[in-house]
C-alpha cells in the first residue's frame, strides 16, 4: 500500500487519531529523526522552524484545504495582538505627557479603545466558530418553531465541512489577546512564533488549551531531542495506548448496541451501559492527552496536564477541577471573572450581601456567572439541546452543593459525623461518580429525549433480571472481555493512587536498573498487543473530542 493511501484508509489508518498506524508508525518516527538530524546539521536558526512545518503538514494531511481557515485565524490573531499591544504602547507613551490630574481619563480612553479592538476580533473569531459549528443547529430550531406557529416560511439548512480541533484553535486564540490585552503578556511580532504555538500538532486535534505563556517559547527554541526525554515520552504514550485498545475500544461494541437499541434493555442494563461509557470517555480521551504529552515531551515541550485523577473527586465542582482542565480553567479565566468582575455583578453582590447574608449574598451573581460557565460549556462540546442539556445539569448541581454547603455542615455537626474520616470521603467519592455517570449518559445519548427515556427506564425498571449469556453475547461481550478491562482498570487505579500521593510510577521505574525498566516496558507491550481490541467484530472508537 502507498503512503497517500495508508494515511487515508479507515479510522485507525488516518491521521485523525494520534493512536493510528499512520501517527505512531509513520508521521511520529520521521519527525523525530528529522528532527534529530536538523538539530545535529542545520543551524540554530533554521532548527526552529522545523516543529512548525511538522504542524502544518499534520494538519494539511487531516483538514487538506481547511488549513487556510487555521491560516486566517493565525493572521488574525497576529494582527489583533499587535493592534492592542500598539494601543498600549501608545498609552504608555501618553501618560508621560500629561499631568496627573487627567491620567484617569486618559486611562479611560484607552481601554475603552483596548476593548473595542478585543471585542471585534472576538466575535470574528467566535462567530466564525458560531458559523461553521452551530448554524445548521439554530436553523433547524428556527425552522421548528415557524413550523409550530404556522408560519410558512423554511430556510435552508447549511452545511459546512469543519476543520478538525477548530473549538480548541479558536478558544487558544482568544486566550492569547484576552492575555495581550490584560498586559499579561507582549503581542509577538513574529507571526511563525505565533503559528507554531497555535499548531503544535500533538494539541491541535483535542488540547490541552495552552496558553501562549505557557509553551510558545519551549516550542520556538527546540532543543535537541534528549533520550530521557525520548524514554519518558514513549512510555506515556504506550500507557495512553492500554488505556484506548485495551478499554476503551473493547467496550466500544457494547455501549453502542445499548445506546442504540435501549429500549430493549432493562434499566440497570442501561445504568451498565453508561457506566460503561463513561470509562470509556475517560480512557479514550484521557488515553489520548497521554498520548499528546508523552509525544510532547519527546521533543523537549512541557504541557498543562488535562486529567487529575477526576474518579477521586468528593463533589462534581471538584470533578470539574480535575477533568479536562486547561477548558475548565479557560472558562474560568474568560467567562466566569469577567462576569463576576463587571460593574453591575459587583453592585448586585454589593446589595445581595447586605440582604442575604455573607454566603448567600455572593451566590447571587455568581450563580449568573456560573450559568454563563455551563451553558457555553454544553454549547462547546456540541450543536445539540442534549449538550446544552449536558451543561444545565452541571450547573445546577453545582449551584445546588454551593447552597446547601452550610447546610450540610450543620447537619454533620449535629450528627457528629467526621467529615475526614474514610469513610464519609469514600461515601463523597461515590456519590458524584454516580452523578457523573448520569450527566455522561445524556452527553452520550443521540438526543435529549432519548437520554431522558434511558434515564426513565433507570429510576422505573432498575433491574439486572436479563443478565445473562445470551444477553452478552447480544452486547457483543463476553466474560474474556469483562477479565480483560477489570484488570486493565485495577491497573490504572494503582497508577492513579500513587499519582495521587505524588509518587510518580513513570519516573520511579525509570530510576531502577535497566533489567527492572524493560522488564516493565515490554510487559505493557506484550499486554496492549495481547489484549488490545482490535482487529475482525472490533470498532475503534472515533476520537471523542476531536470534531469539537
């Protein structure tokens, strides 16, 4: 088979997925010997350039001509950059030349110039995302809703073809003149800077969301590719491996014949599919940042971590701090402080604190805020009521725990129950796991009211009375399978509770004689290519976050 038709056929042969043959295989190897060679012959300035064509040909080989969407946004990018940093330096300049009776308003101009440019070149980026992703999702609804007051009236329903990992470029986008225009960090006049930090392709398809402080500079002064680091790095990559061919791959078949045909299955069968989903999510998309670090970090790069240990959380806020973290954070930064931070939140705080207390008086406008949060974080993952749906169930589940915190405090101190004691944390550990599983079923459910009929059948018709052989074998899985992913699990929890008291399993190995480090190499080998799904009556699971 030729090279153009290895890299296009079938869905663990494209480049779409960093667990494809034709990334681990091909792409990976050739850059990281390029790379080497570049190093040892090309001079210090031409090395530089060599991660951002490795990027852009990435990208080339999975969007084809929808790089020149990802161009526009960089030129965009660099042009609002310079335009806000220019405004500053103006500012600067200004200040020096007036007496300080008439600096504030002369602050005042400025910003509000400063902001200006920011919102313009917000919503041409935002809006090109609203565009591409979500006009077919409004249109429809609209079309709905002049059906239902019989309005004779239809528009057509548009179609575009969406560059991959297009929610994570543009979001790292507007991070980056958010940042200009705070003065947190200098609009960098070389636009090739700039292009690498947004097309770094190991983060392009599904994060982490960098920020331009955190791995422009690392990705522009490329070092010589270290073993440590090359050791390190492959190490990740394959436990990212187990945890997608071992687990989330072998699930796969399952968790589409009961999502699909739910209403032939029992509600606890239900229950088992979405528990069932939800660690595949969590292999699959956790696997993956595995896989973009370790990849990373073979090339000398540092990225923010995406994945906690989120299973160990005590609340679904806490959850949320400890799964996907750089779009957690993201949200944080830009959404939720803007809002609780402009002037008329402060002066409902101001007057909701005076009426209803210290605790509750803040809640007020921060629960706005935190709508805000969750209903951009539903709409982002897709174009559809059940993910908005997803986000509203979040927000209201953390606003709930926000409420009733003092509460709870109250009630276990009256009952004289420890809430440090293990057992009241496993108890914490449990009950948002359920929780999470829940919201995970109606992300995962083709529409809203399919997820509210699943959720329907859970509460009225829990039962595992048709669990059985024959049962599994119509599930397309089979105790061999079942063996197969609890010892997978059991593994990755020993990892995760020693990654929890920071011993770090990658680095203490690594430290041990090299018959102990092969030793432990070639076992996870041996384990994925034994035990790895794949092959005839399997399908690999697409990657999840990658059309977001």
């Amino acid at each position: 088979m030729d090279l153009p038709s290895l890299l296009m056929a079938g869905s663990l042969d494209t480049l779409t997925s960093y667990f494809s043959v034709a990334f681990l295989v091909i792409f990976l190897p050739v850059s990281v010997v390029v790379s080497m060679t570049a190093v040892l012959l090309l001079p210090q300035i031409a090395r530089k350039y060599f991660l951002l064509i490795a990027s852009f040909a990435f990208f080339w080989l999975i969007s084809g001509q929808l790089i020149a969407y990802l161009c526009l946004i960089i030129m965009g990018v660099h042009y609002f950059g310079l335009w806000l940093d220019r405004i500053q330096t103006q500012k600067s300049a200004a200040l020096k030349a007036v007496p300080k009776e008439e600096k504030k308003a002369l602050k005042k101009v400025y910003l509000h110039r400063s902001r200006r440019v920011l919102l313009f070149a917000a919503v041409l980026m935002i809006g090109g995302l609203l565009v591409i992703k979500y006009s077919p999702f409004f249109t429809t609804n609209v079309n709905s809703l002049l059906l239902l007051l019989n309005i004779p009236i239809q528009f057509d329903i548009p179609s575009y073809i969406m560059p991959i990992g297009i929610s994570f470029f543009t979001l790292q986008a507007v991070s980056y003149l958010f940042d200009v225009y705070r003065g947190l960090i200098k609009a960098d006049d070389n636009i090739l800077r700039l292009a690498l930090f947004m097309s770094f392709f190991p983060q392009i398809v599904e994060g982490p969301i960098c920020r331009y402080g955190q791995t422009a500079n690392q990705l522009w002064n490329v070092k010589q590719i270290e073993f440590e680091n090359l050791k390190l790095g492959a190490v990740r990559i394959l436990f990212g491996l187990m945890k997608k061919l071992v687990i989330a791959d072998r699930l796969n078949p399952m968790i589409k014949q009961i999502f699909s045909h739910y209403d032939d299955y029992q509600g606890g069968i239900i229950a088992l599919g979405a528990i069932a989903y939800t660690i595949q999510l969590y292999c699959d998309f956790s696997g993956t940042m595995d896989a973009v670090m370790g990849v990373a970090q073979i090339f000398g790069v540092t990225m923010p971590e995406n994945f906690q240990r989120p299973f160990f959380s005590k609340s679904i806020s806490e959850f949320w701090k400890r799964w996907h973290i750089t779009l957690g954070t993201w949200f944080k930064d830009y959404i939720f402080y803007p809002v609780t931070m402009s002037k008329p939140m402060k002066n409902l705080t101001s007057s909701a604190r005076k009426k209803l207390g210290n605790h509750f008086g803040p809640l007020l406008a921060g629960s706005i805020a935190l709508f805000c949060v969750w209903f951009c974080n539903g709409l982002w993952h897709g174009s559809a009521w059940g993910y908005i749906f997803f986000g509203m169930y979040h927000f209201v589940l953390i606003l709930s725990g926000n409420i009733i915190a003092p509460a709870v405090t109250a009630f276990n101190k009256k009952l004289h129950i420890n809430s440090e004691c293990f057992a009241y944390k496993v108890f914490q550990i449990v009950r948002t796991c359920i929780l999470v599983v829940i919201g995970e079923m109606f992300f995962r459910a083709e529409r809203l009211t399919t997820g509210l009929s699943m959720f329907g059948k859970m509460v009225t018709d829990f039962s595992f009375s048709s669990l059985n052989y024959e049962l599994m074998k119509k599930l397309k899985i089979d105790m061999h399978d079942v063996m197969i992913v609890l010892i997978a699990l059991a593994f990755i929890f020993v990892i995760s509770v020693l990654n929890e008291k920071g011993i770090c399993v990658r680095g203490a190995i690594a430290k041990r004689n090299v018959v102990i480090r092969w030793a432990a190499v070639y076992a996870l080998i041996m384990f994925i290519i034994i035990f790895g799904a794949y092959g005839k009556g399997y399908v690999a699971v697409d990657p999840i976050y990658a059309n977001f």
